[in-house]
C-alpha cells in the first residue's frame, strides 16, 4: 500500500524539517494575509503585538522544555541559543556571564526569508522593530530585570546583529 511505503520515510529529521517550515511559513503568509487586508503598517502593528506574546510563550517554553534554572543573563542567553539553534540559525557567543551576555548573529533566517521573497526593501521596517520585540519579551519572561540592546543590526546595513543582555541591579 502506497499510504504504508510513504509513512516508511516519515523521520524524526523530516518532521522536524517540515514543522520548521511551516512555523517560517506560517509567520509570512499571515504577515502577507494582514498587508492585504490593512495595508503594511498595520500588518507591522500586528505582527509585533503577536509575537510580543509569543515571544514569551517560546521563552518559558524552552525554560521547561529543557529544564533550565536561573534569570540572568546567561539564562535568557541559553534559552535563545537553543531557539535559534532549533530555528537553524548562525550565531555565535561572544560573552556569556550572568550579569551580561551577548550574542552575534552574522546569518538569520528571517532576513534571508525576506531576500528569498524579494522584500529585502522592507528589512529595515521588519527586522529590528519586531526584534526588538521579541527579544526584549523573550528576556521579560526570563526576568524583568534584564535589559536588551541591540547595538548592531543587519536591517540597518550592519554585516551582522548583536544582542547583548544585561542583568540590571
């Protein structure tokens, strides 16, 4: 039976595969889908304020998902390598303390989504409003007290993106 022999290839690394697309693909379409029926500021709002929520889901997720303690910098840190690792990103670990971690991302999939769809024009609009986002949530999560900077931005024309959490007194 054909369903039988097509089940046989189902993998581990296949349904990953497919699951990372969809999440990718999910995010894009609604973007598109809101554009269309606001206009692109709106769909901006939007998508800001959906991940502003999710990015906190994720953030406690991962938290328990991979049973880390703590809410310092090096926390909120080892949660987004793991995302960003899950999500196939490049990046690399340039400080790791807990009072101050940085993170340098020098290829992200959500850019190079951008480009693969010809709306690299709009990466300076999208990028680093809805990173900041993200990652400023992600760290509320963790704990309110971590402050997020975002010093170099591929969106603006930087040849890479730093994160650089800091846990405040």
């Amino acid at each position: 039976m054909v369903l039988e022999e097509n089940l046989k290839k189902l993998t581990p690394e296949k349904e990953i595969e497919f699951l990372r697309g969809a999440y990718f693909g999910v995010d894009g379409v609604w973007f598109l889908v809101c554009e269309d029926e606001y206009d692109f500021d709106r769909a901006l709002y939007l998508d800001g304020e959906v991940w502003r929520r999710f990015a906190k889901i994720l953030a406690k997720r991962v938290k328990k998902l991979f049973d880390i303690e703590g809410d310092d910098a090096e926390t909120v840190a080892d949660t987004i390598c793991l995302r960003w690792t899950m999500e196939t990103w490049e990046f690399e670990v340039v400080e790791y303390s807990p009072k101050r971690s940085v993170l340098r991302v020098p290829s992200c999939p959500w850019l190079e989504g951008l480009k693969r769809s010809n709306r690299e024009k709009f990466a300076p609009k999208i990028c680093d409003p809805v990173c900041e986002i993200v990652y400023h949530s992600w760290a509320e999560a963790i704990n309110p007290k971590i402050r997020v900077e975002k010093p170099k931005k591929m969106g603006e024309g930087d040849a890479y993106c730093d994160f650089v959490f800091t846990l405040e007194d």
